[in-house]
C-alpha cells in the first residue's frame, strides 16, 4: 500500500513539473535552441508566486502572474541572442545568472519564501476531497493530479491552437530551416523571441504550481531543471511515433514527466539511492537514454559480424573506418 501512495504521489508531482517539461521542449525540439535560462526561470515562478499569494493575492492570479514575469526573463534572453548576438548557450546563462539576484531581491534578501498550506491552489480541491471522507495524504495527492492534469490540458490545448496559426507556424518553420525563413520574408529574430518569450512563461508557472505544492520555493528549487526536463522529453519521445500530432507530442511529454517522477519515487521509495541522489539519476537517465541509439548500432554490426543479425549497410558505414576506406577504393577502381 505505501508504494502505491508514493507512485500516486509522484504522478501528481510529475503532471506538476510536466509543464515545464513542455516549456523546455519548446525551445530544445521546435526552436533547436539551447536555453539554459529555465534554472533561473523557475525559481523566478517560485518566488514571484509565493511572495504574490502572501500579499493576500488570490493564489490563481497569483501563477498567472508569475507566468507574466517568467516571459520577460525569456525576452531578455532572446534579445541578448537575436541584437547582442550573443550565443545561444551563454545567453541563456547570463540570464540566469542575473535571475539568482533578482530572485533574491524578490524574496526581501532571502534564499526561500514560504506560505501556508491553506494558502495553495490545492487547498480548495484538498479540503473537498477530505469532506468527501478522503485521508489527508490521499487527498494531498488527488488534488495535486487533479491541479497538475488541468494544467497541461490548458497549456497543450492553448498551444496547438496557437501553432496551427501563422504566426505559431512560422515559428516551427524557424526551428526546421531558418534560412529559408529569411529567404521567405519572415523575421526569424522576432520568431526566436516570442518561443523564448512563450517558453519562459511556461517554466515561471510551473515554478509557481510547484512552490505551492511545497507550500515553499527558493533559489535552489530550479537547480537541475534543464536536465529534469530533457529527461520527460526524451522518455516521452520513446512513445512518439515520425508522424505524431503536435498534441500527441505535447501530452508524451508531460507523460514522460510522470513517468520520471515515477522512477524516481520508486528508487527513493525501496533504498535503493538517498534522495539527495535524484540530480545523479536524472544525469544519468538522460545520458543513457541519448547513448542508446549508439548502443543499438554497435550491437547489430557486432551481432551482424557473429552471424546472428543483419546489419544496416548505412550503420556499417557509418561504425567501420576500414570499409569506408574500401569503399573510397573501389569508387576509384
């Protein structure tokens, strides 16, 4: 029974932090920009969020409102990359290094901020739940899934009307071929901006909807989000097929949020590696899920060589340097 509240509890924390995980796929798959912007970002959601819901703002307005703000964050990124012309990567770490200030400065000097429980956008959906005669840790965790699930509905749907517009369009354009984008008159700058103007919005929310659901957020909370976020879309697009629905690709990903909030509760739950070792699992999910297509090819043309498989004339000549030396030969001859 405990494993199945903890695996119940890392779905709701999972649907949570799936929205950044759309977030980051915005900039990392449609843009092809790496930014690294999102560990300030979410800490900025944390802090603005918090600090809003305890000047007695409702806790709605109050993510809203966060989200607002962690769109400027992504549009000074943007403007560093697109009129400074400065690299995408460094970019994306000098914002967020300045965030860590300004996050300070948001939170009166501090490093965290907290509220009470009963001060959450959960706390409605929970006490209902506990009224219906729920336990207090079951309807912790309900009305986390059931905040979480309504949230990346919102953010999927809002987003795939958005990018089947021609503005959303000339975006994902930007992202597959920016050069023919220009030629074809589009501002490719203006297009850079606005995903990370849009992407940004999406991390600060779910800092937002994450501090609230610790009832606290602080400087430390966005450490390793980047990396957090490549793990949900990298399980997520185990799922995808070459040809799936943007929607379909938006929902695999906040699935493979859940799904790596489920691995990691169950690691944690059964001992197998202490709770400050979640930032080494997660590295090392992502490192083992980007080698694996390497893996895959060595062992065909290994198993191709023992004479127990076939393997694929590109592999080979891609994996052999000796056959394609034989290859330049006979191209000769």
């Amino acid at each position: 029974m405990g494993v199945i509240i903890s695996v119940y509890g890392g779905i709701g924390q999972g649907l949570l932090w799936a929205v950044l995980g759309i977030g980051v796929y915005l900039t990392f798959r449609i843009l092809d920009f790496p930014d690294l912007t999102a560990e300030g970002t979410v800490s900025l959601g944390c802090a603005v969020g918090l600090q809003f819901i305890n000047e007695d703002i409702s806790p709605l307005i109050a993510t809203l409102l966060a989200a607002l703000i962690g769109i400027f964050a992504g549009l000074c990124t943007g403007l560093l990359h697109t009129k400074l012309k400065i690299p995408a990567v460094l970019s994306g770490i000098l914002t967020m290094i300045a965030l860590y200030s300004i996050n300070i400065r948001i939170m009166n000097g501090g490093t965290s901020v907290s509220i009470q429980s009963s001060q959450s956008i959960l706390a409605p959906l929970k006490n209902a739940f506990m009224d219906m005669g729920m336990e207090r840790q079951i309807a912790t965790h309900t009305s986390t899934a059931v905040v979480g699930l309504t949230a990346c509905a919102l953010v999927i749907a809002l987003l795939y009307w958005f990018f089947g517009t021609q503005v959303g369009a000339a975006m994902r354009a930007t992202g597959s071929n920016e050069r023919m984008c220009r030629a074809q008159g589009i501002d490719t700058d203006s297009m850079k901006i606005l995903t990370l103007c849009l992407s940004n919005g999406l991390i600060a929310m779910a800092g937002a909807l994450v501090a609230q659901h610790m009832s606290y957020g602080g400087t430390n909370v966005g450490t390793g989000s980047i990396v957090m976020g490549l793990a949900a879309i990298i399980l997520g697009e185990a799922f995808m097929g070459k040809r799936s629905p943007f929607y379909v690709k938006l929902a695999l990903v906040a699935l493979g949020s859940v799904l790596y909030y489920i691995i990691i509760t169950l690691i944690i739950f059964y001992g197998l590696l202490l709770p400050t070792d979640t930032k080494l699992i997660t590295a090392a999910m992502v490192v083992l899920a980007i080698s694996l297509p390497r893996f895959r090819r060595l062992a065909r043309i290994a198993l191709d060589r023992l004479g127990f498989g076939k393997a694929d004339k590109k592999e080979k000549f891609m994996m052999e340097p000796q056959l394609r030396a034989n290859q330049k030969i006979e191209f000769k001859r």
